[in-house]
C-alpha cells in the first residue's frame, strides 16, 4: 500500500514514516522543512519538499505516486506562537489541510489520518477524558485543529472520505535506534527541558505552578511514547482499510505523571541532579490531563507498551547525542 505522509520530517512524522517503511509500505513524505529535519526521514521513503499552501505542487504528489492513504501531521503546534500569531496558524494549519483534503477529494481517496491533539478538550469537565467530552479549545492552535476535524466529517458526508482524526495527550520519547528524535527550536517540552538541564545545557528547569489542585501541587499530564503513537496510526489505516466509519480517537496511556514526577524519575534515570525552580503557571495550563483510550482500544486494537521509564530512558539517549 502506498501511503502519503505530509509532515514526516518531523518529531512524530518521522517516527511513523520509520515504523511503515519496515512494515514494508511504500511511504511518500511531504515537509516543506520549515519545522522538520531532512535527516529525520527514512531513506525507504521518497521524499518531497513541497508545501501545503502550493496547491499545484501538491496536486503533482497524486498524479505521480497514487497514494492510497494520506496520514496527516504537518502543521505548527506552539500554543503560545498560534496566540501571537493567529494569521499565520490559520494559514499554515486550516489553508494547508482544505489543501490537502480537497486534493485528497479530487483524486479519490477515501482514508484520512490525522493529527489531531487533546487540547481541543480545553479545560476538562471530567478526567480522564474521553471522546465524548465536549470540545472547548482555548488558543488558536486547538481552534485550528477542531477546525480541521469539523472540515474532515463535512468531506466525509459529502464525498465520502473517511478519516480517523487521532487526539493526542502528551507525545514524548524517542526511537531506540538513536537516530530520530525530539528536536524543537525553540524547545518548550518538559522531558527534552529536564534531560537538557541533566546534561548541563540549561542552569534548571521552571516549574509552572506548585498550587494545583493534584497530590503535590504540580500538573499532571499524560505522556506517551511516540512509537506507541506511530502503532496507533498504522492501526487507523488498518481500521479505515476495513470499511469501517469516520471517528476521532484520543490516544493516551489513561495515567499520568507530575511534573515533579518527572524531575524525580529523570533524576533517577540519567544519576544527574537536576535543579529546578517553582515559578507562576503557564497561562491556559489546565491541572489535569490524562486520557480514557478505552475507544483506541476497542475500535483500534492498540494498546500502548511502554511505561514512563522507557520515556524517559530513550529520550535520554537521544539527548546525549541528537543527530539534528
Ligand atoms: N512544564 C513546566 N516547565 C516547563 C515546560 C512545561 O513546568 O519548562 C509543565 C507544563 O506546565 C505542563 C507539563 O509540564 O503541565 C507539560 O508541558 P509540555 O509543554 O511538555 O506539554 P503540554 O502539556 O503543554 O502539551
């Protein structure tokens, strides 16, 4: 099967596009690398560098490779940046997938992955959070996002397209390989900011906010292994591959982590001291995210292996020595 990958040079693209390469699937990537690493796609995939805003590029893709499938992670995802600079997450996410999706519509294909995330949820009304809850983002990044899933149903109704629109909670770790990785500039994650205050390469790591409402004081999130993420894709298609109907999925682990947690189990993991410093929350933080991924369970038949440790362990291998 032929499987079109936009955004595959980048922190989960990537990951993924390893993943279906050895699952002997010819895999196109498309990144126009303003965000993604050229060096983070499998030499398997070909490789385009095209963008979603060049519609006649885009539309070259499907005439020259017949994609059976397209999976979608291309997009900007700082929740800060998309606040600054609505304009431009409006166009890059929105204007970039009605590109890609009405491309998709004309060329006839039916199966649509994409990357969706949790934040759409905003603050949560129950934990652990499922599909059901109603959707209430906060910043213009989730807007973008829900946008998005609403753009996918009404193509799906019209055309028949059908998509699987995958809710991520908190992606983290790396591929044991030590080749591909988390590389963010500017990076705003907490695991990549703990393990680089672990090496030295930052004094300490800011704590946002000790005075939540959770066992001691800091957020809890749900953190997930990105090659558990990169199995849950390859489960949609699988899903979508069985006549099966549109949906949204979230993918999380269903516990979580504190942020002191981390910095404990960091601490333990990479034998480092690892200095931090309690500081004010971060605006639109909400105290509790974790995930009820009975849904993924049921309907993907995924279920995610790896623990906290392997988080942390396999990220702190790629931290050592980042190959971008
Ligand atoms: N966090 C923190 N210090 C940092 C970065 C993050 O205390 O320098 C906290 C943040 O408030 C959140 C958790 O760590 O509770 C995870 O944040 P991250 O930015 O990694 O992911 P998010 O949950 O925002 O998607």
């Amino acid at each position: 099967m032929t499987v079109l990958v936009t955004g595959g040079a980048g922190y989960i693209g990537s990951h993924f596009v390893k993943y279906l390469v050895e699952k002997d699937f010819k895999v196109i990537v498309l990144d126009n690398l303003s965000r993604g690493y050229k060096q983070a796609v499998h030499q398997k995939a070909v490789f385009v560098n095209a963008d979603l805003l060049d519609y006649s590029s885009l539309s070259k893709v499907f005439i020259n490779h017949k994609p059976e499938a397209v999976v979608h992670f291309a997009a900007f995802a700082y929740v800060g940046e998309s606040v600054e600079k609505p304009d431009l997450y409006y166009q890059n996410n929105v204007v970039g997938s009605y590109n890609l999706i009405k491309a998709c519509a004309e060329n006839g294909i039916k199966k649509f992955v994409f990357s969706s995330t949790c934040s759409i949820y905003g603050n949560p009304t129950k934990v652990p959070i499922s599909e059901e809850q109603q959707s209430n983002p906060i910043n213009p990044y989730a807007n973008t996002k829900l946008i998005i899933e609403m753009m996918l149903k009404d193509f799906d109704t019209s055309f028949g397209m059908k998509s699987v629109a995958l809710r991520y909670f908190n992606a983290a770790g790396a591929d044991l390989n030590g080749e591909i990785g988390e590389s963010h500039n500017p990076e705003t994650h907490l695991i990549p900011l703990v393990l680089d205050t672990a090496l030295g390469k930052r004094e300490k790591v800011y704590v946002f906010g000790d005075d939540y409402n959770t066992p001691d004081g800091t957020c809890i999130r749900d953190y997930i292994h990105v090659n558990d993420l990169a199995l849950a894709h390859s489960q949609a298609i699988n899903y979508l591959n069985d006549g099966n109907d549109s949906t949204v999925i979230n993918l999380g682990t269903g516990s979580g982590n504190s942020v002191l947690e981390i910095i404990k189990k960091s601490e333990r993991i990479t034998g480092k001291k690892i200095n931090y410093e309690i500081t004010g929350r971060r605006a639109g933080d909400p105290a509790v995210l974790v995930a009820d991924n009975k849904k993924a369970k049921e309907l993907l038949n995924w279920y995610p292996v790896h623990t906290i440790e392997e988080i942390i362990e396999s990220a702190w291998k790629w931290s050592i020595n980042p190959k971008y």
